[in-house]
C-alpha cells in the first residue's frame, strides 16, 4: 500500500456471512472437525502447530497478532498474541481489537463490483471512460479501453504516483472525486499488457462503484457488505466517521526498529480510501471470509458470482499463478486466493480455499511484517512434502542468453524526477548454464530453474527472502525481445531500454558526479580568492568575471536543491503536489538564470581583454552546465505534476 516501502510492494481482504447465521466466537474452539489442512496439519493439532509457530516470533517481528482460522460456518480457532499497546500491555483480542487492514480493503471493491455486475448495473469488459467526466479521459494515453477486470488484475496501464499514499491530518482529505481527479498518475503501460500494482486504480473502481450505485463507497461498503455480515466492529469510512467507537479498541501501529525492537507509528489517513482505508478486528474479517466461502453467500443472489469471483480472470501465462478478479493466487492446491496489505504500523493477509470452505485470517500491528503474515498462511496450506515439478526435456526448454540485462520493477514513478530512484535498485539478470538464470537485486540473489519454455521457478539462495521476491518466473517475448518477466503478482520486472541502457547509465552518472563536485567547490575555491585579492588590495575582477561567478554561485544553489528534491523524494512521506510542483518552478527559476548570466558573461567578455586561460575557463563552465541541464531535464526535474 504504501509506496515509500518499495519494494515494493504491498494488498488485502476481508470475508463474512449473517450475523445471526454466523456469529463468531472469541475463544478457540470445535475441536470436533475431522481431517487436515491443504499442508497436512490434522485439525485436531491446529491449536497446537500454530500456537508453536507464532510464539517463535512474536516479540521479535510484531509485537501484537491476531489469528482466526473457519471451516464452513464456524470458527475452528480464534486467538490473540502479545500486545496491540506496548506502553499499556494492552493484550490482543481478535474479537475486539480493531487493526487497519490496509490493501485488504482492496477485496471489498471487487466484492461491491461483482454485486453490481450481478445486478446488470455494471459490466467488467466495459470501458470505465463511461462512467468518469470527460476530463478523466482526456488524461489518458491509449486509445484502448480500460476495463474493470484490467483494474482488478493492476493491468490498467498507470505509473505509481509519486504523491504518499497517507496524510497526517484529517483536514487534508476530500471526496474521493475530487482526489483522484485532481492529480492523476500517468497511464504508462498499453492497458492489460502489464502488471504494474495500483492503488489510484483500485480507488478508480470505487469511484465506479459510487457513480453506478448512488451511495459513496464507504456507504455502499457498510449498507451491502459489512451490514449484512454483521461485521460491527468495522469501517472503511476514512476517519472512522461511521464507526468513531473503534478509536477505543484499536491497536498501536508499529515499525521494528534497527536496533530492535519496535517504535510507534502516527496516526494516518488514506485518501484515495477504498484502497486501504479499512479497519476492523480479526473476527470481521472471518465473517468475510466465511461469506466468500459459502455455497449460497449472502454477498450474492447466485452462488455462480461467487465462484466466478474467486476463479482466475487473469495470468501472463498458463503456468504463472495471478490473479482471480482482484484475488491473488496462492501457490498451494487445492486452489487458494486471498489478499495481503500493509500500511504504517500495520500488516496483514487472509487466505480463502474454496473447495474445503478452510479461511485463514492474519492481522498484526507492525508494518512489512511477514513472518507471520504469509508464514501461518503457508503453514495451513503449502503441502511441503510435494514432490518437486517434473521439467520438459531439455531439448524443449528455452535459452535463457536473451534474458540476461539489468531490469526495473514496472510499480514505479517514470514521468517525474522521482524516475531516478527506480535505478537505485536495478535488477540483474545472468545466465546459468544454458536454460537457468541468477537474478540479484539489492544485495540479493538466487537462482531459477526452467522448468517448461520460459518459465522459471525459485531453486536456491543464501538469503530465505530471495523465493518472496522472485518465487516464479515467465519470460514474455516477442519478435526475440524480452517484453517483460512476470511472477504474475503485483509488478512485472521490465528490461530497461533506451536513454537508461547501462551505458547510458553510466555516462550520466559521470556527468552528474562532475558537475556536482564543480557546483559544490567552486564557491569555496572562489571564496579563497576573492580574500585573497583582498589581502593584496587587488582591483575588483572584471564584469564578464563577475557574472560567471554569479552563475557559478546560482548553479551551487540549483545543485544544492535537487539534491533536496532527492532527499525528499526518498523520506518525505508527506510531501504535496504543490510543494513537488513548487521545487519544478525553482528548477526553471534557476537554470534558467544560471543560462542568462553565463551567456551574459561570454557577451561582456568579448569587449573586455582576457587571457586565454579565462577564456577556456568560461567555455568550460558553460559546457559543463549545458550537459548538467540536459541531463535534469533528462530525468524530468523540469517536469510539472499535473
């Protein structure tokens, strides 16, 4: 959810059924069911297998948890760990201790957008332009339409936007309208051609939502589907404004800390709020999941919406897990989907099996946490002792040369200057013999095996967090380019092309290296000899000398200030698009004086004798600042946000 924790990167969900059906619980109980997990673990040993693997952990990755495991209509297992207040030694309650689910909000949206279609109010192959202002079109940049299910499966085609996903202040907020119209990202992909996880889109959908249905999204959220299931311990009001009770029950929000263990997290709010807005305890959240899973779900008046929702809608190839319109698929059989989200302070993730009604809810109150998160889930549905994937002979299999490059993750900012970070982290590919491929990214690496054509999936690392990152690959190519690497959730890994070719790469960075040493020493350099001349009672320099300085001091100035604007851009989760939009303004302000005077300084210098060391110190600078203009341009800092 959270776009300054890349890495990207970051979803979630939420299931149910009727109050009175199914009420739940707030102890572990029913002991009674026969049989085992997807993984093997007997129900009658659940308590005991997960009680054994969280304990191992909490404390140390999340100081709080919350855990509710159902089988068709019942809670099998409910249960709190540690704290949800640090400071007070407030215990965990799943039944009333209210987390923010954050991108688990996201199932909510595809849930009120199959209610619709089911209605015959929408269609999921329908352009979305029908349902937006004209000015919402005019901002797009393919002619090809953008349906619901390319927003469900985050192929819509849009950059990250550079903006923070949350704001401080209540006061900051305003319909959901006026917020994403107001400043849109730009549309960077052919819509349904790439992955590229959206949190601006999904909100989009909710905006659908209230156009279509005449409420606002969090009124249509609470009236069919939290009402119904008698989820009264949640909102996706973004204050809570429905809900204000919950503010007494809710959890403290954590981040771990370097030196261990963990500190507080602000309050927040999210504007673009049915994309992570939500909040609720771990008991709603198992009425959710208990209402996906039901043959006749109370979400639905046909029991095929349902099974259709949770089937795969999208893959970038047969073999590649994906996605189930929204849902993300899990690799376990029988088939699984579910969603994850994380926002500050807070992780979580559920887990739906539909053809056993098992569902698996994980909340915490620390943020990218995903030891438990992913690894209870895991422990409840991934068969270990699965024999290994039998490969295609190897005549079959693909040369794995052509793949070899560096890449970047397709979730980024690319129009503005906040592009520069993406190739921070690049991503480097190399051939492992004829058919496999070693992938390292920030200070990772591992290997993958061909297991069919240009499909690749996780065999080795030294570091346990490599298989999240890259569990399997499929290599698209086309006309013998590599289009793209898709592990078929959240973001697509692209080959750099062009302008940001390694080469090219390099070259820049040796031009910005030069001219920031320059820009940052000359003043001191110039400094020392003007005190010099002083001392001597030397006579004042020339004019055409003067202006060079003044444009060298300038120059100083707009140096200083990108490096600001970079700074910023990494650790300011706060910053506006006036602000981003303000440090453009200056960047014209200063590159354009810094033009005009060292121009100025050639005019004066003509009429003006000089020897030829001057001269060539002029021409030098001027050079020197035409490539560092170039190059900011380049990479957009001239560029307004719209």
């Amino acid at each position: 959810m959270n776009t300054r924790m890349r890495n990207p990167i970051f979803g979630f969900l939420i299931s149910v059924l009727l109050l009175i059906v199914f009420s739940v619980p707030t102890y572990a109980a029913d002991t009674t069911n026969i049989g085992e997990t997807p993984s093997g673990i007997p129900y009658d040993r659940l308590e005991q297998e997960i009680d054994s693997y969280v304990n191992s952990h909490i404390g140390k990755s999340t100081p709080g948890a919350a855990i509710v495991v159902t089988k068709g209509d019942k809670v099998i297992f409910s249960k709190g760990y540690g704290y949800a207040n640090i400071e007070k030694k407030t215990a965990v309650d799943p039944a009333n201790t209210v987390f923010a689910y954050g991108s688990i909000n996201k199932a909510f949206v595809w849930t009120s957008v199959m209610q619709l279609v089911e209605a015959g109010k929408m269609k999921l192959d329908q352009d979305i332009r029908a349902y937006f202002p004209e000015e919402f079109a005019k901002k797009l940049r393919y002619d090809k339409p953008i349906t619901m299910l390319d927003i469900m499966s985050h192929t819509a085609g849009y950059e990250q936007h550079p903006l923070s996903t949350f704001t401080p202040s209540a006061e900051n907020l305003t319909s959901l309208e006026e917020t994403l119209l107001s400043s849109q990202p730009e549309q960077i992909y052919e819509p349904g051609k790439v992955i590229a996880y959206s949190n601006f889109a999904t909100a989009l959908a909710g905006l659908a939502v209230e156009k279509v249905s005449g409420e606002s999204f969090s009124d249509y959220e609470m009236n069919h589907i939290l009402h119904p299931l008698g989820m009264n311990r949640s909102s996706g009001h973004p204050t809570l404004g429905d809900h204000p009770n919950l503010q007494e029950t809710e959890a403290i929000g954590y981040a771990v800390k370097e030196e261990g263990g963990f500190k507080a997290r602000a309050l927040f709010y999210v504007p673009l709020y049915p994309a992570g807005a939500m909040k609720g305890t771990a008991e709603d959240l198992a009425r959710f999941v208990m209402a996906l899973n039901a043959p006749d779900s109370p979400l639905f008046t046909r029991p095929e919406t349902a099974q259709s929702m949770l089937s795969r809608s999208y893959t970038p190839n047969e073999e590649i897990l994906s996605n189930a319109h929204g849902f993300w698929e899990y690799r376990a059989k029988p088939h699984v989907v579910g969603h994850s989200g994380n926002v500050k302070g807070f992780s979580g993730n559920f887990a739906v099996v539909p053809d056993e009604q098992l569902g698996i809810v994980v909340l915490t109150n620390t943020e990218i946490e995903q030891k438990l998160t992913s690894g209870v889930i895991n422990l409840l549905v991934q068969d270990k002792t699965k024999a290994p994937e039998i490969k295609v002979p190897a005549a079959d299999l693909s040369p794995s040369g052509k793949l070899a490059g560096y890449y970047v993750q397709s979730g980024g900012t690319y129009t503005t200057y906040h592009e520069l970070i993406n190739y921070l982290g690049l991503i480097k590919v190399k051939a492992k013999g004829e058919h496999d491929l070693t992938l390292s990214v920030m200070g990772l690496s591992g290997v993958l095996k061909q297991i069919s054509p240009n499909v690749y999936k996780f065999d080795k690392s030294d570091d346990p967090r490599f298989e999240r990152l890259a569990p399997i690959l499929y290599a698209e190519i086309s006309d013998g380019q590599v289009v793209r690497l898709s592990k078929g959730i959240a973001t697509d890994i692209l080959p750099i092309k062009g302008s940001r070719l390694i080469p090219a790469l390099i070259c820049y960075l040796v031009l910005s290296a030069i001219a920031v040493l320059f820009f940052m020493l000359a003043p001191l350099v110039m400094s020392m000899r003007w005190l010099l001349r002083k001392r001597k009672r030397s006579t004042s320099a020339p004019a055409a000398h003067r202006l060079l300085t003044a444009a060298i001091v300038c120059g100083t100035i707009l140096t200083v200030h990108i490096l600001y604007l970079l700074a910023n851009a990494l650790i300011n989760e706060n910053v506006t698009v006036g602000q981003m939009n303000f440090g453009v303004a200056l960047n014209w302000v200063l590159a354009i004086l810094v033009g005009m005077l060292i121009v100025l300084s050639f005019v004066k210098g003509k009429h003006q004798p000089e020897s030829k060391w001057i001269k060539r110190g002029r021409i030098g600078v001027g050079v020197l600042y035409s490539g560092f203009a170039l190059l900011l341009a380049n990479w957009h800092f001239f560029h307004f946000i719209p």
